[in-house]
C-alpha cells in the first residue's frame, strides 16, 4: 500500500456511503477520516490536516451547503467536492456560491471519477500549500535580504568613512612629503647662495627658465616639480669648490666646454643620489653636460637617451650664462643668450627644444624673471643702479630699504660702512635686460613689464637732421597720443611710457632732449621720477603736465632744478610749443619762471 501522504474527510449522514468511499480511496494512500454529520465533520477539521472534504448535500442538521460554508471560511485551502442524491438546483446553487465548492457530484457516483478529483484535490492543495511555503520562504529571504542591506549600506558607510579618513592622510603625508622634499631644495639652494649669492641668483634664474620651457612642452604634475628643483640644485656641485676658495661666480664661465665646470655634475649627482625623491633630479643634473650629438659628459648620450629634464637645464643654463656675461654687471643681453644657444643647435643642445625656448623669448620681449639681481662688492656700484635688497649693517640697523636708488653719495656711504663693517659684504642690485626692437622698447627697474609699452614715432628726415627726442610719461593713452601728434608736428622724435618706473629704466639705456612727464601715475609719481632724473641726470629739461597737484607737490617740483615749466590739462599748443623751446635753449642750472 502507497504511503499516506495526505487527510481526506467525508461527511454524510449514510453509513454505507461512508465505508464504500473509505474503502474506495484508501488503496490511494489518502488517510480517510468519516463524520456523520456537519458538526462532527468541522471537529475533525480543527483537529487534521485536510486537503480535500467530500459532503452529502442534504443531511439532518446541518445541510452540506453550511458545512462547506464553514469550511471554506476556516479552511480556504481545503478542496470541496458536493455529494448529493437529489437534483435539488437551489442546494446547489447554495453550496456554489457559499460554499465555494470545486466540484458537484450526484449519487451514484463514478469511482474512477470520483478517485480522480480526490487526487486532482489533492495535488491542488500541494500547489496551494508549496505557494504558501514559498511565499513564506520568498518573504523571510526579502527580510534577510532588506537585513544584509542595511548592514551592508553600514558597512560601505563605515568602510567610505575609513577610506576618505585614510585618504585624508595620505594627502596630508603626500603635502608634507612635497613639502618635504620643497624644503630640502630650499635648503640646499640657500646653501648655495650663502656660498656664492650670485650663483644662488643664477640657479633661481635657471630654475625659473627651465620651468617656464617645461610648460610649453606640455610637461605636468611630477615632471614639472622635478624640473624646477634640477634647475635650482644643477651647480650644487660647486659648493665644496667655493668652500675652497672659489667665491666669485665668473660671468660666462662655466660652460659646457670647461671641463672643471662639468666635474661638479658628478659631485651634484653625488649629493642628490641620497636624497630620498631626488632619482630623477639627481639624474637630470648628472647629465646636464650630455651632448645633443653624444660627445658629452659623462656617458656620452645623445639625443632621446639624453634624459629631457636634462635638456632642459642646459639650454636654461648656457642662456642665462651667456645673457648675463656683459662688461656691466647689473647688465643682461637676451641677443647674446640667443646666439650662445643657436651656435649649439643640433650639436650642444636639442635644435626641437631651442626652437621652442626662442620662440617663447619672441613672444613675450619683455618678459623678465623675478630674481632680476646680481650682488656687487661695493667698489663696482655705480649712480642709477636701484638695490634689490635692503642693506643693514653688523648690528642690524637698516642702512638702505630696496628699491632704493643709488647716488654718489649713498655709495659713498655704502663703501665707508662696508670699511668700517666687513660683515656688510656685497650689495644686491636690480639688473636690466637689453630688450630692444625697432619700433618698440621697453623696460622697468625692478624687471616687471611696464604697464603700457612703450611706443615711438618718428618723421622722415633727412640723414644729416639732427633728431631731438623727447620722453613722454602719462598713465593715460590719450594724453601719450595727442602729446606725440603735437610734438611729431615740429619735428620731435618721441617715445612714450605709461609709468615713472619704466620711463625710469628707459632713461638709464637711452639719451633724450625733454621729458614730458605727469605727476599723479600709479606707479611712481611724476614727482618721485624729478627727483631721480635731478640727482641721476641733472641736464635733462623736464615740463612736467598735469590736471591735479597738491600744493606741497607742487612746491617739490618748482624747487627741483630740472623743472623748466608746470603747464595745466589741457593744454594750449602754442604755449606746450614755447615751453618746449624755451626749456631746451635753457642752461641745466635754470628754474622754473611760473608755476600752475
């Protein structure tokens, strides 16, 4: 006998219909339960697990359509089969819509049949109850799942704090590693200006160039930094030669052909290499000496094996070696560091990377590093020259503030101190770059582009005319245009700036008859500027132009020697004309006839 697998109730109130469909189903392996009534039909549902109830339709009682009533509303799952004798259409009308059942049979019944819709029950109330299970399993699953999740969201929550934490410190490890690595550099290049403050200056310079090339060729991030620290720490090298005794840093020497020069590589390289960081740099400042075409020092690399940090410095180097090799120290010539690097093209230097460091001089004429300074013993100062640095003596007193400008009489003063106070030294002083074209010049004292460029105009003349030249400074474009139409109109060669401190400059390189100057500019006044032109130039004529001025401007610029005439905005042209006239057949000693 199959194993029992499932309950069947059968309710009537006959008892021989109850055994014929025990004995009818029980070779199934259903465990069949009887009732002969409707009341004990629902004990035995409490008390089992029923999946199919087969109910007599008309029983003393209660009614078959009331039993499966109750059981569809306590049990829903169970499968109801009616079983009735007579064809009585309201009963079963009842037993439909109450009591919700799934088959009606009449008696007598089919036993195939009737064994076919238990076991068709039965496999139903399987399906209902694996549904049932499976919804339950789906739903504790859904939770546990709704459960790992919010753990996990926690988890992720937690972990994204560590990492941004963690994250937080490795920045701050890899500024202070930067910073770290800045330091050291900052280091050692003031080791080396304290050795020789020029070559100091001159690395800065380096440093300056080689960083400004790295950029237009598209170097970045790590590439970048390291170019700028080989050029600050390339002529590290030299510090044990200056601890020796080799103080000066001669101008133009030092070059990729001094075979002395290129032996500090080898003791830069030596420094660097144990400098945690500095591989690349200790690298680029080995092989700075390497030759384009492979006959350098010291592995006689050429062209890509060459490594890029190191073609870079050279060519920054040798410019700015040949640039500041002047017969004046404070003096730079941008075409002298020009031919030093086109005469190496292809052979020296990488003829790719020169084009692109001249390309970037004629683009931007007037461009000038920061550090534009040289330090000079005392005894080679000379009147014009503007300090870089202030200057205090042993005991700390400030002597000089920077940017002053020098006369005879602070030399003089320099020098005494400097006798009597040996811990004085040398004196920093703002060089000047010899930057010229044909239609345009410009410059400033402390090496920044003016604030307007300076422009000229000229008529024809004829070769043998002698050209008066005049300087005109005004911060506005449109006095600077309307002054140089009138002066062109009676034969004046004209150049204009639009501040003291580039007409400044211009004046220190360049002769002129007149200067024309405002007295409330931005960057220098006009009356700062008399006062240097009367201690520099005393010869040169000044009519100074303006439509404000204080009353104790005013007095300064009466009292200087200069000053020929004070004319108001506008002005008229005949009196700017007779004012010009009188100024220039004025001798130097001759002051000012009237005022505003």
């Amino acid at each position: 006998m199959a194993e029992v697998t499932h309950d069947v109730l059968v309710v009537d109130d006959e008892e021989h219909v109850l055994r014929s469909i025990q004995r009818l189903l029980r070779p199934d392996g259903y465990k069949v339960h009887v009732a002969t009534g409707g009341a004990a039909g629902l004990d035995i549902l409490e008390r089992e697990d029923i999946a199919v109830i087969i109910c007599d339709q008309r029983m003393p009682g209660m009614s078959g359509a009331e039993v499966l009533t109750q059981v569809y509303l306590r049990r829903p799952d169970t499968v109801r089969i009616t079983l009735t004798g007579y064809t009585d259409l309201a009963a079963a009308q009842a037993s439909i819509n109450d009591g919700h059942v799934h088959h009606f049979l009449t008696k007598p019944w089919d036993d195939d049949h009737l064994r076919s819709l238990v076991r068709d029950g039965v496999r139903a109330y399987e399906l209902i109850l694996d549904n049932r299970r499976l919804e339950r399993v789906t739903r504790e699953q859904k939770e546990e799942l709704e459960e790992w999740n919010r753990r996990l969201e926690a988890q992720v929550a937690q972990r994204t704090e560590q990492l941004s934490a963690q994250n937080e410190r490795l920045r701050r490890l890899q500024c202070d590693v930067e910073q770290s690595l800045r330091d050291t550099v900052r280091v050692m290049a003031g080791m080396l200006e304290a050795s020789n403050p020029n070559l100091g200056i001159h690395s800065k310079r380096v440093a300056e160039r080689a960083l400004a090339l790295a950029t237009d060729l598209n170097l970045t991030g790590d590439d970048l930094r390291d170019v700028e620290f080989a050029g600050q720490l390339h002529d590290i090298g030299k510090i044990s030669k200056l601890h020796s005794g080799e103080r000066k840093r001669p101008q133009g020497s030092g070059g990729h052909g001094d075979h002395r020069a290129m032996r500090h590589s080898d003791s830069g390289h030596a420094i660097l290499s144990h400098v945690s960081g500095f591989g690349a740099i200790s690298e680029a400042v080995h092989h700075q000496y390497e030759c384009y075409d492979g006959t350098g020092h010291p592995d006689r690399l050429k062209e890509d094996e060459i490594p890029i940090i190191s073609r870079i410095i050279s060519i920054a180097d040798t410019y700015d070696d040949s640039a500041f090799s002047s017969s004046s120290p404070t003096a730079s010539s941008r075409e002298a560091g020009k031919k030093a690097l086109l005469a190496g093209c292809g052979t020296r230097f990488d003829p790719a990377l020169v084009e692109v460091f001249i390309g970037r001089l004629k683009a931007n004429p007037l461009e000038s590093t920061s550090e534009s300074e040289v330090e000079l013993p005392p005894s080679q100062l000379r009147a014009g020259m503007v300090l870089s640095r202030e200057i205090r003596n042993g005991a700390g007193v400030l002597l000089l503030s920077s940017d002053s400008h020098l006369t005879d009489e602070t030399i003089e003063r320099i020098q005494l101190a400097s006798n009597l106070d040996p811990v004085l030294g040398g004196v920093f002083v703002k060089s000047t770059q010899d930057v010229r074209s044909n239609e345009q010049h410009a410059a400033s004292a402390d090496g920044a582009v003016p604030t307007v460029p300076a422009t000229r105009e000229s008529e024809q003349r004829a070769p043998d005319a002698k050209v008066k030249r005049a300087l005109i400074v005004d911060d506005e474009s449109s006095v600077r245009g309307a002054l140089r139409r009138e002066l062109r109109r009676v034969g004046w060669d004209t150049l204009c700036v639009g501040d003291g401190r580039a007409a400044q400059s211009i004046l220190e390189c360049e002769r002129f008859d007149l200067l024309l100057v405002d007295v409330a500019m931005p960057i220098m006044s006009g009356d700062l500027l008399i006062a240097h032109v009367e201690q520099c130039w005393p010869d040169l004529p000044c009519i100074v132009l303006t439509g404000h001025v204080t009353r104790d401007q005013l007095l300064r610029i009466t009292q200087a020697s200069v000053v020929r005439k004070v004319l108001t905005k506008p002005w008229d042209f005949d009196k700017l004309v007779h004012a010009i006239n009188a100024a220039t057949a004025l001798q130097p000693t001759g002051r000012v006839g009237e005022s505003v």
